[in-house]
C-alpha cells in the first residue's frame, strides 16, 4: 500500500501479505511472551496483582491481532498500541511491529510524529515498572530509544527502496514508449524518404514512356521512322524503369544499405533523354570544382523533377537548364520552360499527381537550401534552387 491509498479501503489479502501478517502477529506474539521469562540469574519480578496480570496479558493478545488490521487502520493502530506500551509492556512487541508498518506504508512525518510518542511512552513505562528492569533508568530509556528508532529508520529505508524501485519501473516503461515513438519517427521519415526516391527515379522514366506512346496515339500518320523511334524509346524507358525498379526492391531487402543516388555526372545524360523525348532542351554549365555529393544529388532530382514536369504540363516547349556556382558560393539550378506548344496530358495520366514538388520542396530543405518557382509572365514555368557548396 502506498501512501496515497485511503486508510479505509477494504483489503484482499495475497498470499504474500498472509505469510507477512502471520510473521508479525508471531513475532509480537513471541516478543510478549518473552517479557514474560525469568532468565537463571536474574532476580524474580515483584508480583502483580492478578487482575492486572490477566489485565495485561489480554491487551497483549488484542494488540498482536489487531496486527491483522494495521494495513486498513496503520495510524490509529499505531498510537494506541504505543500508548498501551506505557502501562503494558509486554504490548512492546505488537507496539514495534506496528510502528515499523507504519513507516513503511505512510510519509516519513507520520512515522517519525509516532515515534516521538512511542519515545514518551517508554519514558512514563520505565517510570511506572522500575523495578523489573535490573539496570539503570538512563540506560534502558536509551536502549528503548535506540531500539525504537532502529525499528522506524528501517521501516523508512523499506519506504524508499520502493519507491526508487516504482520509480525504477516508471522510468523503464517511459524510455521504452519513447524509444517506440522514436522508432516509429524513423520508419517514418524513411517511408517518406522511400517514396521520394520511387517518385524521382520511376516518375522520369514513366513520364518518357507516356509522351512516347501519347504521340503514337495522337499521330496514326507518324512515318515508320518516328514510329520505329517512339518504340525504340518507350522500349529503353520501360527497360530503365524496370532496372531502377529492381535497385529500389533489392535495398529494400537488403539489412543495410541506400538506394542507388544519381551525381552531378549523370546530369548530362539527364538532359540528353530528355532531347530525345522531342522536347528542345539546353544545357548549360557554369560551374567551377567538384560539386560535394549530396549537393549533386539533389541538383539532380531538381532537374529531373523539373523536366518531368514540363513534359507533363507544357509539351514541345523549349526548356533552359542553367547549373553555376562555385565554392563558397553555393550552387544555383535554374529551369525555365515556355508554354506549351499542343495540349498538356490531364493531370491524373502523369506520375505523381502533385506530390512532385512537395518531395522537392522537403529534398531541398534538408540539404539547407532554398527553393523557388512559379509561371512566368509568358505563361511558362520557372524553377530556381539554391544549395550550399562549402568552400
């Protein structure tokens, strides 16, 4: 029972509490009866009336078994036994083990108040019984202290080894919930970072393969030359998409490992599928050192994303890619596309459906950067990105 628990609350024993009252109510018990032994040696005690005898050996029964309900009442039952210990002493017994229960189930204040009064109680005791005792006053009067303040220092140090042990156990359960919510936090961010790596990597290819076929459809009288060409492309897309496909699942199985990142050196080749998409695209570079590996990767899904996009929403037109910077300065993408030349492919037929720029738009803050875009006065599409470069 903690000290928080009602006093009057009804109690249902365990097995465990019925072997500890058993233990205290015999050990009271056997704690009066031996107040009661006259050791070789030792001279007899004056005699007693005998109803004050059967008096006393009474009260001694009734305080160990009112042991039994000291969990529902532990004050009340501790102060009264102790002031019965000063008229009765072989009550001492009961009175000790109801002092150490108290300790134990109630704040160290209550438990100390008691002691006080039990300190009292075997002060007017050894007043009222001189005689029994074949020893000085001041020396038993300190004995019963000590003993009294041994009883209640223990049933102190009991309360607080279970209450750092419940404290303990509080903390356990919090760091392992926290510990969840942790784990759950990075399956989380690396579901979001799954997704984003499948939109950029598969969203290109697909983008390529339905331009491609989009123009078979629209153009039956295409010649058997730009037929020949359109299959040639859907059929490489549809291979690379397929091959990405396979890298992304093989991470996914593996214990360890990334997704295969593009570099600044693939951006090349980027722009080069995309001119052989139909779509005009010119590349330029302005930029000076090795570009860090992270800064290149993210230059080129910005790329990637961007020119997925103007295939998607501005068809045939032309499109400038401009990569500069240098060290120390950062390095600026910039993607300009004009307007459509023929009409845009509805929003539901292309990868993505929106999430493209929202995935580029966190890319672009977890490298540190800067990121912008909107139409043009023309009616075209802009995008400019800045990301640290390190010197």
């Amino acid at each position: 029972m903690n000290e928080t628990t009602p006093s009057h609350q009804r109690y249902r024993r365990s097995v465990r509490d019925w072997v500890v009252d058993s233990s205290m109510f015999l050990i009271a018990l056997g704690f009066g009866l031996l107040g009661t032994v006259t050791f070789p040696g030792e001279p007899p005690p004056p005699p007693k009336p005998e109803l004050f005898t059967v008096t006393e050996y009474l009260v001694a029964l009734g305080g160990c078994t009112a042991l039994w309900w000291r969990r529902r009442w532990p004050v009340q039952i501790a102060v009264v036994l102790t002031l019965l210990s000063a008229f009765f002493p072989l009550v001492g017994g009961a009175m000790l083990a109801a002092l150490f229960s108290l300790c134990v189930h109630r704040p160290p204040k209550v438990g100390l108040t008691v002691l006080a009064l039990g300190v009292l109680a075997s002060y007017v005791n050894l007043l009222l019984h001189p005689a029994e005792h074949g020893a000085p006053f001041l020396v038993m009067f300190l004995l019963s202290t000590v003993l009294l303040g041994a009883v209640a220092g223990w049933g102190i140090s009991v309360q607080h080894r279970r209450q750092l042990y419940a404290s303990l156990r509080e903390r356990a359960v919090h760091a392992e919930a926290e510990a969840q919510l942790r784990a759950e936090h990075a399956q989380h961010r690396v579901r979001e970072s799954i997704a984003r790596e499948i939109h950029d990597v598969l969203g290109h290819r697909l983008s390529l393969l339905s331009v491609h076929a989009g123009a078979l459809e629209y153009r039956p009288d295409a010649s058997p030359e730009e037929v020949g060409r359109s299959a040639k492309v859907i059929r490489e897309s549809a291979h690379q998409a397929l091959q990405d496909l396979r890298e992304v699942i093989g991470v996914l199985r593996a214990p360890v490992g990334e997704l295969p990142q593009p570099t600044m050196a693939d951006l090349a080749q980027l722009v080069e599928e995309a001119g052989d998409a139909g779509a005009g695209v010119e590349f330029v570079e302005e930029y000076t050192g090795a570009v860090p590996e992270r800064t290149g990767r993210t230059a080129y899904r910005i790329v990637q994303e961007a020119l997925t996009n103007a295939r998607k929403h501005a068809p045939g037109a032309r499109t400038s890619v401009r990569v500069s910077g240098s060290p120390g300065r950062g390095l600026n993408v910039d993607v300009l596309n004009g307007p459509a030349t023929r009409a845009a492919e509805p929003p539901a037929s292309g990868p993505g459906n929106g999430q493209g720029l929202v995935g580029l738009t966190e890319r672009v803050s977890l490298a540190s950067g800067r990121l912008e875009y909107g139409r043009t006065a023309d009616g075209g599409w802009s995008l400019s990105a800045w990301l640290p470069w390190p010197s």
